[in-house]
C-alpha cells in the first residue's frame, strides 16, 4: 500500500509538503521535510483506500532543534 500524505505545519510559514509512504504514518511519528523535523499530531483520512493507495492528511508541529552539547574544556589552573 502507497500512502500519500498531506503534510500540513500548524503555527508555521512552513508550506508543508505531499509524501509518498510505504507504511501508514501515525499520531506521535517524526518526519523529515527539507532540513527540518517534525512530529505528527493529527492524521485524517482523505477518502477511503482505492487499490494499491491512500491519501491521508496530516497535522504536524515543528520539533526544536536539540543544542549541541558543549564539549568539556580542561580547566587550567590559576
């Protein structure tokens, strides 16, 4: 089964994207679109599956980037 997906940002100036998937996404899943990372909050199915396809819409919020740790420096004396 293909699943095409509407991905629709909330609260962004992101204009989203349409994706091709093998496996049906679900609520709390993270997907790549472009550069950035996003989760999931909310799938709803376009029409009912015809053949080999689906077209799903989704809802999705934009995950923070996580900072990159600091590396740890050696203290030197004083």
């Amino acid at each position: 089964m293909i699943y095409k997906v509407s991905y629709v940002v909330v609260g962004s100036q992101h204009p989203g994207a349409i994706i091709n998937h093998i496996e049906r996404p679900k609520v709390g899943d993270r997907v790549e679109i472009g550069r950035n990372s996003f989760q999931i909050t909310e799938i709803q199915e376009m029409m009912a599956p015809r053949s080999d396809f689906q077209f799903l819409h989704a809802t999705v919020r934009l995950v923070p980037e996580q900072p990159a740790k600091e590396e740890l420096k050696p203290q030197t004396e004083a």
